[in-house]
C-alpha cells in the first residue's frame, strides 16, 4: 500500500506504476478526488481499477453520485462504524479486479490456444487427409471441444464458489437480486428474520416483510441511473419486538444486445443490517446527558433564586417591623384625646383649651387615616408579599425534591404528583383561565416509579395542552369573563392489566392526523423558538421503562389525549443502575 500527500503525486504515481485499487479522499492538495479520478481513467491501464471514495465532509447524495459519475466504484463517509464491513468491501473490490484480470489474461491464453489449436488441425486435416479418414479427424475435433467445455464449466463452478463465499462472509442479511427476482440469500439474513425467501421468489412482498412501505420500495428500484446507492432506516416489527434495521442498497443495470433490440439487466445487492442496540445505546444516552444536564441545571437555578429569595424574605421582615411600627403610632396618635384628658384630671387643671382639643382632635384623625391606610394598603400587599414567598418555597421545595431524586424508582402518590404539576403551572394555567382536574381511582395502588422524570413527563404534558388551549382560544377569538373557565385539562389514572394507564385529556385546538406520529420525534416543536426536546425525553424515559405513549386526536379544533402506559412496579436493571 503507497501513500502519497496530494492528488498530483498520486496522478505521477500511478502514470508510472501499475496499480490495483485506488482509495481517494475528496478534499486533497493541489486537485480534488473527483478531477484525480477522471485522469485516471484517462488512463488506458487504469480504467477498469477499481476507485474508493472516503470522506467526513461531503456527505451528501449529490457528492456520492459526483464520485460515481467519474469511476467510482463505492462512496464511503466517515465515520466508520463498521470497519470489518469497509475491509471486506476493499477485499471484495480487489478480489474483482484480480479476478477480472485472470479471466482476461485466461481469454488471451484461450485465444492462443484456439490459433495454436486451428493450426494444429488444419495441419492434421491436411496429414489425415492424406493417411486417416474423414471419420478420426472428426472424432478429435469433439475431443478437443469437450476438454474446452470441461475447462469452461470448472471455472464457472470455481466463480461462483467464489461468490458465495463473498456472499456469506458479508456480516449483514445480504439479498442478491436480478430483475427483481432472488438469487441468493446469505446465513445472516437467515438469522435476522423468521422467514426465508428462496432463491427465484420475486422480492416484493419480501420487502414487505420487512416493513418497508410502497415508497421506500420504490426508491431501491429506480433505474433512472447507471449505479443507484440507496440507505434506508426501517421499523421493522415481528413477534411483538421492534427492530431498527439499516438497508442499504447498490444496483447496476447491464445493457445487453441481442437480436437487434437492447435488453437491460438489473443486479441490486440488499444489505440488511440490525441496529436496533445501536440506536437504543444512542437514545439512552442522549436521554441521560439530557436528564443530567437538565438537573444540574435545576440545582443552579434553584440555588441562585434560594440566595434571591432570601434577601427578598429580608426585605419583607424589614417591612413587616416597619408596618408594626406604624401601626404603634397610628394607635397612639388615636388613643391622645384620650390621654390628655386624663393627665389634666389627674392634674386638676381643668379642661383643655380650645387649640388644644383641636390639635389633640387632629391628631386622633391622623391616627385613625394613618390606621385605615396600614389595613386598606400596607398589610393587603404584605400579606401578598408573604403568600408570593410562600409559593415560590414550594416550588423550589418540589423541584429540589425532583432534582436529588435521580433515577431510583420509589412509591409515587400520584395524586401528589399532580398537585406538585398543579402548583408549578399554577400562575400560567391562572393566567388563561385552564382548569386542572384529576380523576383518578382511589383504588389504584401507589406505582413504583421513578418520580423526577415522571413529574417533568406530566409537567410538559400539562403545559403543552395548555398552549394548545391559548392557541385555539386565539384561533375562535374568544373573550374570556372574570369567572369563566373555557379551558380544561383532565388528567386520569387507573390500572389497566398490570399497568398503570395515565391519561392527558384537554379541550385545545387537536392534532392533525399526520402529526400524531411525529409530536415525540427528537426536534419537533410547532413554536418558533424550542428546540422540541421535552416530549421526545420523556418518549425516552417511558420507552426505557418498557411502555409506551400515544397521543389521539379527531383533528384540529377537537382536543387532543395524551395515553401513557408504564408498569406498576418497575425496577432498574444492573446496567441501568451503573448508569445512574
């Protein structure tokens, strides 16, 4: 194996060395992969040696098809997870080309061979006709013809020997198609899937099998190109289990002559691979880093508004001793007539003078308005004030309970649950005027649950009906009364056959059937800004307890209900309590 530094080196290189496989980057100094390629099969030597492109940047179908315009014969992007399967594609690439070779140097041997052998018999004709008959010189000729047949059909057998070899060794399900017709299935694909195909079946509803839907189907057939590179991801679901199987397809199509009228072969090879673990592994940690991040996140938060709301709570104290002591004064200035009138009887001074009174008067009013004021103003907003510091230590109580909580699983009253959801959302709920409602059944049994991601689950829940509710109130233009209460949001719960069956059911403006698969993916987000994480996090922590989320609606202007099903005791797995 060479390797040179720059596209100009490896043009050099290869006008003056023979080569049997190119590997090329894209980006390279001096010329790209793709201007390097097309002088290579320039080349008369190197037209038919094999060229592989592998790249981490240009990814995308229009470079691939780029690559495979000029002489390519595979488009590798980085990374690659599967560094058995690259090898033995180089493997396979230079098994080709050598085999390619052998049979054209075995043809130019068989030429030489036929002109030696015709000279041979034109030279024993001419001998036999003279010394044999016609008869012996007829009898060598089949001789002759039937050591070719026999050399002919030891090569076929030793070709496609050959080729099933290279069929089994590929690690994925491999299907090799001609004219959309099965001509060879390996051992893997045997183990992936219950059924099996037989060489000859048509692969339609085999693809169907699978799971692969009508345009999915239709992409591995296109024959609008010479060379058709396809990767599919596919949910494929049998005996209850779900699998996520990547597909890859690369098809050729053969143009033939004969009998005056062009005939097209198509050869497509389906590799069917399952990364179902992959994907999951994937998940879970996306899942952790999420939750991870989002309590440590939590805890900061939560710790710089305990710092804020104590001095706030400082402040309050302060005024709260300056109302008392307002109030004192206030009750002084009144009680003063009061007590003038009786120090001067003590005294035996008699009565008050006229300026007197009238200031002892004015102050007893300034007593009784300074009063007023202290009930009317001063103790209404600090009793508001109080209630506010109130709420807000319960909030920080309930989501510094969730933060330290982790992702052990423990009892859950679910009726706490809700309120603790309740309480969160209370002033954006208050704000629309969204009423929140339990039904749930008092004979239900506490679940075993993890109770912080179960929280965060409901809470998002909770204030996505609710925006659905504001959007569909804009949408109808209502106008809402102190008092009313056009938004409710219903959240129920009950055992269903060993599981607990939680359900969100609000009067908001609905889901659109096709969006009703899509609301959990990973990025959905009907708003302009959110990044659609929440409800594809708890898809995640629903899917790691082994249950499942749906959402149901009629359509826009119908509501929507959220189902969400869990087991009622769930305990974490070895593996999962080393992840925590």
């Amino acid at each position: 194996m060479v390797t040179v530094e720059s596209g100009a080196l490896a043009l050099e290189y290869a006008i003056t060395h023979p080569v049997v496989l190119f590997l090329l980057g894209v980006q390279m100094p001096e010329m790209d992969g793709f201007e390097l390629a097309e002088l290579i099969r320039q080349n008369e030597r190197h037209q038919d040696v094999p060229i592989l492109f592998i790249t981490a940047i240009y990814k995308s179908d229009e470079f691939a098809r780029k690559g495979f315009d000029v002489g390519a014969y595979d488009y590798i992007t980085k990374p690659v997870t599967d560094n058995e399967l690259l090898l033995n594609k180089v493997k396979i690439f230079l098994q080709l080309y050598r085999q390619q070779r052998e049979l054209e140097h075995l043809n130019h041997s068989l030429e030489d061979e036929v002109k030696r052998q015709t000279t041979e018999l034109v030279a024993a004709k001419q001998r036999e006709l003279e010394l044999e008959s016609r008869r012996k010189i007829e009898e060598k000729e089949k001789e002759k013809e039937k050591e070719i047949q026999a050399r002919e059909i030891a090569w076929l057998q030793r070709e496609k020997l050959f080729m099933e070899g290279v069929v089994s060794a590929v690690p994925a399900g491999l299907l090799v198609l001609r004219n959309g017709v099965i001509t060879a299935v390996n051992s893997r694909f045997r183990q992936l899937f219950t059924f099996e195909p037989n060489q000859g079946d048509s692969i339609l509803p085999v693809l169907a099998k699978i799971g692969l839907n009508p345009q999915q189907i239709e992409r591995l057939h296109r024959r609008n190109t010479k060379e058709v590179a396809e990767e599919l991801e596919v949910i494929h679901s049998e005996n209850d289990e779900i699998r996520v199987l990547d597909i890859r397809s690369s098809g050729f199509i053969f143009e033939e002559e004969e009998e005056e009228e062009e005939e097209e072969e198509v050869v497509i090879l389906l590799s069917i691979g399952d990364v179902t673990e992959q994907r999951r592994l994937e998940e879970r940690q996306q899942y952790i880093a999420f939750q991870s991040g989002l309590a440590e996140m939590s805890m900061s938060v939560l710790h710089n508004i305990g710092n804020v709301l104590m001095g706030i709570q400082h402040q309050s104290e302060r005024i709260l001793e300056g109302g008392t002591s307002l109030q004192e004064i206030a009750n002084l200035l009144q009680q003063l007539p009061q007590l003038a009138a009786k120090q001067n009887r003590e005294s035996g001074e008699g009565d008050l003078t006229p300026p007197m009174k009238a200031l002892l008067k004015a102050s007893q009013q300034t007593g009784e308005d300074l009063n007023q004021l202290y009930q009317t103003h001063f103790s209404s907003s600090a009793d508001r004030i109080y209630r506010g510091i109130q709420h807000i230590e319960e909030i920080i109580t309930i989501q510094r309970g969730a933060s330290e909580l982790g992702g052990g699983s423990s009892e859950v009253s679910l009726h706490r649950l809700v309120e603790d959801a309740r309480t969160l959302l209370a002033d954006l709920c208050g704000l629309h005027q969204v009423q929140v409602v339990q039904k749930i059944d008092e004979r239900l049994p506490m679940p075993v649950l993890p109770r912080s991601p179960l929280l965060q689950l409901l809470i998002n829940l909770i204030k996505n009906s609710c925006e659905a509710i504001v959007v569909r109130h804009k949408l109808e233009n209502k106008q809402q009364t102190d008092g009313e209460t056009e938004g409710r949001i219903t959240i129920e719960a009950e055992s269903h056959q060993e599981q607990l069956r939680l359900c969100i059911v609000d009067n908001g403006i609905g889901i659109a059937p096709e969006r009703l698969q899509t609301i959990f993916q990973f990025g959905f987000s009907t708003k302009k800004e959110g990044g659609g994480i929440g409800l594809h996090a708890g898809t995640l922590f629903v899917n790691k307890l082994g249950g499942t989320i749906t959402a149901f609606s009629d359509g826009v202007g119908a509501g929507a209900t959220v189902e969400i099903l869990l087991p009622l005791n769930w305990q974490p797995d070895a593996d999962e309590q080393r992840e925590d």
